[in-house]
C-alpha cells in the first residue's frame, strides 16, 4: 500500500510541477506572503524575534492557496472522465486518497520552505528565536495539511475545478474566521466551560497557541482530527460517488 | 432509484454529523484532560511560570479563591483584550495545577445591572464602556483567601502584560505571607507620599514618612529611605549617624542638582548637602558643584546622533553600566535611569566592602550643576568638562562604621532621656545603598503613566527598572528572599524592533567618525572658550588678526556641526537603504532565484525521463 500511495503522490506532484499550476501557487505565495509580512504585519517596526508578522497571515493566505491545489484533485479526474479509470486500476481507495493528500501538502512544504531564507536572514543579522518559529512552521504545516484534507474532500463533491475552488474558499474562510463563541454563547453555559469551548473549536486559537510556541496536545488533537476526519469522509464520499 | 439516492444522501449526512460529534466527543476530552498542559518552547520560556512563582503557589497554607469579573461580550468589544483574558486564564489554571487544589477560580459575567455588576462594583473592579458607550465592562479579579483577606486587580492593563505573573503571585504571596515590615522615608523635599514608588512599595511594606527634625529613628524602622538631604539639621545627621550604628538599612538618594525638586520649588535658594561630611566619614564623596554627562548614554539607541547631543545628563544605563550583585538578583535590569546625577568617588575604610551598582562609559564628562539648572542644552553641551572618565552612580556599603560625633548631640537636655544610648561604633554590619541621584524615584523618569490620582500599582507602566531596583534592594535588606528573586523575573519590556536594531547597526558603523566629529568639537569649543576669556579679560588685545581667528574659531565649529548632520543623514539615509534591501531580497531575489533553479532542475529531469522514455520505446 506505502509503494502505491508513493507512487500516487509522485504522479500527483509530478502533474503539478509539469504544469504552471505549483509554480503559479509558489510564486504568489511568496511574493503576497512578504508583502503582508512587510507591508502590512509591520515586521520592522514591531518585535519578531518569532516572525510574529509573517505567521499571522498564514491562515488566511492558506485559505485560498490551498483551494488552488486540490481543487484539481477529483474534480479534473471526473472532468476528464479519467476516475472510473482511477478507481478501476488495482489500487486502494485509500491509497489514492492519501497520496492525493499527500502530494497537496507536500508542495504547502514547498510553499514554506521557500520563506525559510527570511528565517536564515533573521537569525544572521539579528535576533531570532528559532524554537519558537520552528513552532509556527509546525503550526502552518498543520492548517494547511487540514485544508489540503478537507479541500480533497470538497473536490471529491465537485465536477469542476472551478466550483471546488469557490467552496473551498467559502469553507476555509468560515473555519479560519469564524470561532462558534457566539453559539457557544447561546447555550447558556458556565462562563469557564464557555471559554473552554469555545477556544477548543477555534482554529485560530490553536494556531495562536501553536504559533506563540505554546505546544499542547489539545492543539495537536484539533488539526489532526480534522486532517483524519476530512480524509475519512473523503472515502466514503468517493465510495458514494463510485456506487 | 431515487428513493435509493436519497437513502444515500441520508447516509452521508448522517456518517457527516456522525463525524463531527466525533471530533467534538474527542476534543472536549483533550482539552478537559490536557488541555492545561502545554510545552513553551519559546527561548525566554514567556508563557511558564517562573520558579519563584512555582514555589508560592505550592507552598501556600490557605485556600485562595479567585474571581474573575470578565464581560462576555470582550471578545466582540475587543478583541486584544480578549486573547489577553484566554492568557490569563492559562497562567491562572497553571497556579491552579501547581497549588494542588488550594487555589479555585471563578469566572463571573457582570452583565449590566446583574448582581454580579454589583458585585464587582462593590469590589471596586474597574468598569469601562462598551465601543457604542452603552454599557460598562469589566475585566478585572478579586483574590480572597480562606483568612478573608482580600486583594484585586481592579482592571488587567495589556500595558503590564509583562508583570502579570508577577502581580499574580505577589498577590498570593501576600494573601499567604506574614506581617508587613516598616519602611521609614525621610524626606527633604516636601511631601513626596504620592509618588507611585510608594504605592509600589506600600504593596509590601508599611511606609512611615518621618519627620526631617527628629533626633533618633525610631526603633521599628527596618529600612529607611533618605531623599534628597539638603539643608539637614544637624539632629538628623546624629540620628543618621546613630541609626548606622544600631545596624540600620539605608537607602540614600542624593545629587548636585535635583531636577524634580527644582520644577516643584523653582525659587528655593541654593540648597546644600550638608550630610556629605557624614557620607566622607563612611568612605563616599560627591561634588556638590558637577553632574555627570555621558552622550553614549543619554538617549536610547535608536534616537538619532543629533538627539544625542541634546541632553548629556539624562543617562539610561543597559547591563554594560551595571554590576547587579547576586544578592539583587543573578540577571541585570533591561533599562534604569538617572537625571543629572553625581559622581561618587570612594575613599575606602578597611571594615566596610564597596560595590559599585551603576557606571558610565569611560567617555562620561562632568558639568557644572548651576548650567544643568537653565535647561539650555546647547549651553550643556558647550560647557562639558574635556575630561572623559568612569564616573559611579551608586555604590552598596555594608561593613562596620565609626560614629561621626564624640558624644550624643542631646547631652545635658531634656531630650537625651528619649533617645538611645550613644555608640561610638557599629554595633552590627549596616547596609547601605546610595545613588547620585535624587530624581531616580520621582515619576517622571521611570513611569510612563506618570502621576494620576487613585492610581494603583497596575496603572504603572515602567519606561526603566528604577522602581524594581529599589524594591529589590528593600527586599533584600529585610530578607524578604522569596519577593527579591521573584521581581528580577519581571523586568520592562526589553524588546527591540527590526528597525531599531537596523538603525544601530549603521550607527555602530558610523561610530568612530562619529565620535571623532564630537570630540573634535569638544576640543574646539574649549579652545574657542579659553580664546573669548582671554579675549574678555583682555589679556590679549582685539586686533584684526584676532577678530579673523574667531571667525575662523566659528567657521570650523559650523563645519564641524554640519558634518555631524550629513553623517546622521547619511546613517538615515543607509538604514532605510538596509531595509529596502531586505525587503527587495525577501520577497523577490531569493525566492525567484530558488523558484528559477527548482524550476530548471524540474524541467531538467523531466526532459530527461522524457528522453529515456522515448529511447526505450525506439528500443
């Protein structure tokens, strides 16, 4: 199974380099990732020795260049008739699934890899610290591998590209913005386990604990449920849609 | 057909909420069994609790109730202060952990008009308006312990995130700690009680403000605190000298010119120090005429080279210009300053050890105390003395002294029966601490928040570690061991933004020319000085010759101020050039540069697979 999703995740990655696609997606990345880290996170004039201003963008950056990614995933495979192929081919569904997944996050690693010389700058000419960046990058690697989960699952809903796409979008901005206090709140609740709640289903609030070098296993716990709960639901929505 | 779809349908929504019930179920244990515990791997540890603050909340003898009186409506309202409630509310539950169930937390919604808006009111939590001004808010804690005492933030500042541990666990410690100690504050510059030093220090302490006339100290001060002695009698110089021998604590703040007894009494005569006969026989001597000017010291790095030139006597020292002794704590303070200090200058005694605590650079110069007094800055920086030197700002003293007088002042009067006996020597080492500065306490150089009435210890927002210093050399002197190490732990913020730290970069580039330039102008503006006394006290004639010499005198002092100024242009000019460098090399020279190398690689190999594929297939 490890030497089939490897060799899914190859095909998949070998796609998107071939193409435009990842290196469109790298480019903007980068160049909007510095701009808001520049320009408008104030990296000069505030203290980063974490690169507080380059990681708090990342959610939203993330929620629409994921989209980008895995939109392709299904919805061009049913576009160009090539599923029923796919499914057909002596492979398990979870197999493809994975290394589906794991060629979208695997280019996310591409995505940050290509802001580390901003790390290596810092650490040079000034002071940095490096545990707690190295949390953020862990934290950012953790949201995108959720988005690249959920976005297979919503391409797997999709028979265009461009629809995947939008609902993506839709649902990463609803996840990155949206923190449920406020339906929290209409429950009624002690004000403790109102707090409790809340921050539990945030998924900024994990991101910030993550990005702060606040490393819990609660945080952990969200984005790999999330990754395993998308990836799940992505099986069986392709069994549906092969039934 | 269509019945078997919707049956489908139906399937998978039912496996979606099925999903997400999951989650929740899942989470919601996390977060119960571990959300609490997080690993900070952040290098200055931010968000862990010290070991100090570890070491109160385990040893705490009662259990400690605490409410939190937050606005549910924060996070709406604003939101900075609602990420600072969910950081409070973690460092509280870490308390909580540590202290094994004697600590219980409360959180209560004063929603308006609701008894806990009463509540809160009557325990005097600080209420503030919603954004549209409809309703007031309340963010702030109430700390009761079984004992019923009672201590409260009334509202947590973001300003003081820096102290919240230790406001915190300097609450616990009281609410858990024993009796207050006196401090005693003698002071000769009218009524300095509303001073935030003393909120500060009343936090811990008893503050006795004691008469400048008394003859003796009484008996129950365990420090006392001498401000700015001028015109002292010489009954207080006895009870000083006689307070030494029984083994008192002293903290003297002394200096030739006190700037903020100057702006409060602007007609007062000219004051004299008349304790430095006492000070001389502990071994410290003061010029009562020069205050201390260091420019590599008297503004904060960032500010520009000409600023620098601006005020000499207004000095903020970094850990270069200190010497912390372990007893006041193994670290150094960020940031403490001084204003037209003096210079001690010590002339040893065998039994008594000298530590010096704040120094110049070996650049430091001196001015004349009644220049300081004009404010005329240029005037300052034309009258700096040409001698460049380490100059001390305080020294600690402990050791055994030798009584200033032969005999009690009082003997043969009424007043000697009050008094203690008369010692001619140290009965028990005295610590002492004397700082050249008097302005060291007042307001104005260590609190951002300056004066306000009703203000409390959390309205503080320490610009430099003045306040900690003192408190810590307090606590040291009363042995209050726990307090000392757990306030070195809470320091002002220290940080430095990228642009500062570019903007000394090139200055330390610039600084040997730059520091050339200045002396350059030192030396020209003594030999311009001399030249005009010679001039005025006509020891030379005022001829055509002389007259051109002056004009020469101007023109290379005008020379050399211009210099100065293109080289802080020019230091501008570079860290704005350093900072579209980074830029232009962040966000486009090395990412495409990365991009294009990955992107030839990329291309390289497929071709080259293609290349293969195709030689294989043509075999």
């Amino acid at each position: 199974m490890g030497r089939q999703m490897f060799n899914i995740v190859k095909k998949e990655t070998y796609s998107c380099f071939e193409g435009v696609q990842a290196w469109v997606v790298l480019s903007v990345y980068i160049f909007i990732s510095m701009f808001l880290t520049f320009f408008i996170g104030g990296f000069f004039s505030i203290d980063n020795t974490g690169l507080f201003s380059f990681f708090c963008f990342q959610p939203y950056l993330m929620s629409f260049l994921v989209p980008a990614l895995t939109m392709r995933l299904w919805a061009e495979e049913r576009k160009n008739g090539t599923l029923e192929f796919l499914l057909t081919q002596p492979i398990s569904l979870f197999s493809i699934i994975m290394g589906k997944f794991f060629s979208a996050w695997f280019i996310c690693l591409c995505m940050f890899l290509l802001s580390t010389p901003l790390w290596i700058y810092l650490n040079i000419y000034f002071e940095a610290d490096n545990m707690s960046i190295l949390s953020g990058y862990f934290a950012c690697l953790l949201i995108s591998g959720c988005f690249c989960a959920l976005g297979c699952l919503i391409s797997s809903f999709c028979s265009s590209p461009a629809v995947s796409y939008l609902w993506s979008l839709i649902v990463f901005f609803s996840i990155s913005v949206s923190d449920f206090s406020e339906l929290i709140k209409s429950l009624h609740l002690p004000l403790t386990l109102e707090n409790k709640l809340s921050n539990m289903l945030s998924l900024n609030s994990h991101y910030y604990d993550l990005m702060n070098g606040q490393i819990g296993w609660d945080n952990i716990m969200f984005f790999v449920l999330l990754m395993i709960a998308g990836l799940w639901l992505n099986v069986a929505a392709v069994e549906y849609k092969k039934n | 057909m269509n019945k078997a779809k919707y049956l489908k349908n139906i399937s998978l929504l039912a496996l979606l909420v099925m999903t997400i019930l999951i989650f929740i179920g899942v989470m919601s244990s996390v977060t119960l069994l571990l959300g609490d515990k997080k690993a900070d791997v952040t290098e200055r540890h931010k968000y862990s609790l010290s070991n100090q603050s570890m070491d109160i909340a385990k040893n705490l003898d009662q259990h400690i109730n605490i409410t939190i009186y937050a606005s549910k409506d924060l996070d709406s309202e604003y939101p900075e202060l609602d990420l600072y409630r969910q950081n409070i509310m973690r460092l509280l539950s870490k308390y909580q952990m540590i202290s094994g169930g004697k600590i219980t937390i409360n959180i209560k919604n004063p929603e308006p008009y609701s008894p806990a808006e009463y509540e809160a009111q009557s325990a005097s939590i600080r209420s503030f308006p919603d954004s549209e001004n409809t309703h007031n808010m309340y963010f702030g804690a109430v700390f009761s312990s079984s004992e019923g005492k009672q201590l409260k933030i009334p509202y947590f500042s973001l300003q003081r995130q820096n102290y919240l541990e230790y406001d915190i666990s300097r609450i616990l410690a009281k609410l858990n700690g024993e009796k207050k100690k006196n401090v005693g504050v003698v002071s000769f510059a009218g009524n300095i009680s509303d001073w935030q030093i003393f909120n500060k220090i009343k936090e811990d302490y008893r503050v006795m403000f004691l008469n400048n006339k008394m003859p003796y100290i009484p008996e129950n001060i365990n420090t006392l605190l001498v401000y700015n002695p001028q015109q002292v009698s010489i009954n207080f110089i006895y009870a000083l000298d006689q307070y030494i021998m029984r083994g008192g604590n002293l903290i003297l703040l002394m200096d030739p010119y006190a700037e903020v007894v100057a702006e409060k009494y602007p007609y007062t005569k000219k004051n004299r120090n008349l304790l430095l006969p006492l000070l001389k026989k502990w071994g410290i001597s003061m010029s009562e005429q020069k205050v201390v000017a260091d420019k590599n010291l008297s503004d904060d790095e960032y500010q520009t080279a000409i600023s620098k030139l601006k005020n000499p006597t207004e000095i903020h020292l970094r850990a270069a210009n200190m010497a912390i002794p372990n007893f006041l704590g193994e670290v150094s303070w960020p940031r403490v300053s001084f204003r037209s200090a003096g210079n001690l200058k010590i002339d040893a005694l065998d039994s008594v050890e000298y530590t010096p605590i704040f120094f110049t650079t070996d650049q430091a110069q001196e001015v004349n105390a009644d220049i300081v007094k004009y404010e005329d800055q240029d005037a300052v920086n034309n009258a700096l003395s040409a001698d460049y030197g380490k100059k001390e700002l305080a020294y600690w003293l402990n050791g055994f002294f030798e009584s200033y007088f032969e005999k009690n002042i009082a003997d043969g009067t009424s007043l000697n029966e009050k008094m203690p006996a008369y010692l001619s020597g140290s009965l028990k080492p005295s610590q002492i601490l004397i700082i050249a500065d008097s302005d060291f306490l007042a307001d104005s150089t260590w609190n951002l928040t300056g004066y306000q009435k009703g203000a409390t210890v959390y309205d503080q927002i320490p610009s430099s570690n003045n306040a900690d210093f003192i408190l810590s050399a307090i606590d040291y002197m009363n042995k209050n061991d726990a307090l000392a190490s757990l306030r070195v732990n809470y320091l002002v913020n220290d940080e430095k933004n990228i642009a500062e730290q570019i903007y000394t970069q090139v200055f330390n580039s610039f600084a040997k020319e730059y520091n050339t330039k200045e002396q350059e102008i030192a030396l020209l503006q003594k030999d311009l000085a001399e030249f005009k006394q010679q001039l005025n006290s006509r020891k030379i004639a005022m001829s055509l010759l002389k007259i051109q010499e002056l004009d020469d005198y101007n023109r290379r002092q005008q020379k050399i101020v211009e210099d100065i100024k293109s080289l802080n242009y020019k230091i501008q000019q570079k860290s704005g050039q350093t900072i579209t460098k980074i830029i232009v090399l962040n966000m486009f020279v090395i990412p495409l540069l990365i991009l294009l190398l990955s992107f030839i690689s990329v291309k390289l190999y497929i071709y080259r697979k293609k290349q293969n594929n195709k030689r294989i297939i043509h075999e």
